[in-house]
C-alpha cells in the first residue's frame, strides 16, 4: 500500500474532459497507479461507473467533486476528497448547479446565433450527454466549426471573461463550497492555488472557513510553485494533495495522468483525518 501512487485531479466526459470512465482507469492501469480520484466539475455523476471499474482493475477509487467558487476576482476551486456522493444537500446544490450551467450555456449561444455564428445546444449536448455543460464544450465546437484555430483562441474572442459572448456563471463563495463538502462527509483542498504567490492572504481566508488542505502537485506548476504550496501546507497545519488535473488531450494536447500524482501516503493521511486520528 505505501508504495502505491494516486492521483487525486481527473476529469472524464461527465465535466469538460474527454475521456469517459473506462478509458480513465485503463490509463490509470497502464501508469500503474494504485489510486485515483475523480473530480469532475460540480458533478459526481461518474462515481457510480467508476466503483465497478475498481473492481475490476484493482484501482481504488476515491469520491470526489471539483466545485466552483468565486472570491474577490479570483475563480476558486475547491476539491472534495472521500464525499458521500448520496447526501442529499450535496445533491440538491448540484442539480441546481448544473441547470444553472445549462441556461448559461444556452444564452451564450444565443448571443452567438444572433452575430451569425451557426452554433446550436445539439452540438454541445453531443460533447456532454450526461455531464455538466462548461465553456470548454462550447470552445471545441467554435474550434470544430472553424470559428476558432484553438481552445486559447476562442476564450480570448469569444467566450472568455470580459469577451463579447461571455455569460457570467452562477457563484458560490469558497466557504459555502468547503461547507457542502464538509455536510457530505468529505474533506476540502483548494485547486491549483499558484495565485497564492501573489496574494497569500487569500489562503487566512480559506482557512477561517475550514479548509482542510492544498494541492501542491499540479500539472500547470513548476517547481519553485510546487514547493512554495507544499511549504504553505505545512506552515498552516494543512494537508497535501495533487494530480495531474487531466482533461483528456484537450489540456497541453497530451493525456498527463501517470505523469503527475502524489504518494499514498498523502491519501492515507486524509484517511487519518477523517478517522480522528492524532498526529
């Protein structure tokens, strides 16, 4: 079990990755990790097909969710590790999350359609059938139409923040996100946080409102970033976590999982914490 490696960040086509479910725990068995984590943006729609994937490739399988939050001008997201994917309040926030996300989607298309841009929800719906609508989808299909030359491309002209098409997206505070992770049971780290270089005040916040840990191995760090967060984790008493945050080949045009992951030991001390174990 010590020897084992996890990574704690993967999307499937239940969010904006590309990958579905088996295809995920086939390459997790080829990078010969001992265990993953699925977190889909506010969606946990995947934790059910995952946990008869585990079965059958002797991967464990952690329940976790990736929610959006906003605080000041920062997007901030908050991984949730070991949730109770059943508890109801979770739930309820999440169908609410995600027909928000589908309204959003369907005005910017709107906004889109009425320029001239032959764009329809059919083609969005065709890249995410069951999972959580995200702008990303809408990229592939400006890509795909010939609008735009690449994902970058079409954030910066067409759907990224302050861009004409631009919808604003329902919000949540970072402390109501680490509270529906802490009612489903879970334990709450804060995303890919590099911007808490420039302004670690961010993170007395988001421990006032009980955060559990940070992730300190991400794909977008280098190493000087990696190590300042693990610092950080260990100065304020917080957890690590980390992974490769893939999306499929849409991020970096390359799959990343088996290339960034942490030791078990990190899962075992989240394991501890939530079994009330001193240290």
């Amino acid at each position: 079990m010590k020897n084992k490696s996890a990574d704690l960040h993967i999307h499937t086509r239940y969010s904006d990755g590309t990958y579905r479910v088996p295809e995920v725990f086939r390459i997790a068995k080829k990078s010969r990790l001992g265990a993953i984590c699925i977190t889909d943006h506010d969606s946990t729609d995947s934790y059910t097909e995952a946990t008869e994937l585990s079965r059958n490739y002797g991967i464990e399988i952690i329940s976790g969710v990736e929610l959006s939050s906003c605080y000041m001008d920062h997007d901030i997201h908050i991984l949730g590790y070991f949730i109770d994917v059943e508890n109801e309040v979770l739930k309820k926030y999440l169908k609410e999350f995600k027909e928000s996300r589908i309204k959003r989607a369907e005005r910017m298309i709107e906004l889109m359609r009425m320029d001239g841009l032959n764009i329809g929800y059919e083609d969005i719906i065709r890249l995410s059938p069951r999972g959580t609508i995200a702008r990303p989808h809408i990229a592939q299909i400006l890509v795909e139409k010939g609008y735009c030359y690449s994902f970058q491309d079409a954030f910066a002209r067409y759907i990224g923040n302050g861009s004409k098409y631009y919808v604003d997206k329902y919000k949540i505070t970072p402390g109501k996100a680490i509270e529906l992770i802490h009612q489903s049971g879970g334990l709450s780290f804060v995303a890919h946080p590099s911007y808490l270089k420039e302004d670690p005040s961010i993170l007395d916040q988001l421990v006032k409102d009980n955060l559990d840990g940070i992730e300190t191995i991400h794909s977008s760090y280098d190493e000087e970033t990696s190590g300042y967060l693990d610092a950080l984790a260990r100065e304020n008493g917080l957890l690590r976590s980390g992974g490769s945050d893939c999306h499929g080949k849409r991020k970096l045009g390359k799959k990343l999982m088996g290339q960034y992951f942490v030791p078990y030991s990190y899962v075992e001390a989240m394991k501890d914490k939530l079994n009330g174990a001193v240290k």
